[in-house]
C-alpha cells in the first residue's frame, strides 16, 4: 500500500539513496514491517 504513495517515490526513496551515496548511511523501509521491542528490527521498544 505505502509503495503506491508519490511521496515515496518521489521523496524517501531518492533522499534515502541519496544518504546511502553521499554519507554511506544505510536505510530500511520498515513501514507494516518493522518488529518492536529490544530485538526488534530497529531496537525501538514502541
């Protein structure tokens, strides 16, 4: 659902690639993916 938003495909998909490219940050598209708690996908508990 979330992939069929122009925002994404104009907006965070670039700006993510771009951070990937420029500072060598990694990104995740955890959006209905993402697993809380201390083991969780990001380590965020909520």
């Amino acid at each position: 659902m979330a992939k069929d938003y122009i925002e994404d495909l104009l907006i965070q998909k670039p700006t993510a690639e771009l951070l990937e490219k420029e500072l060598g940050w990694k990104s995740l598209y955890a959006f209905d993916n993402e697993v809380l708690g201390g083991q969780g996908t990001l380590g965020r508990k909520s």
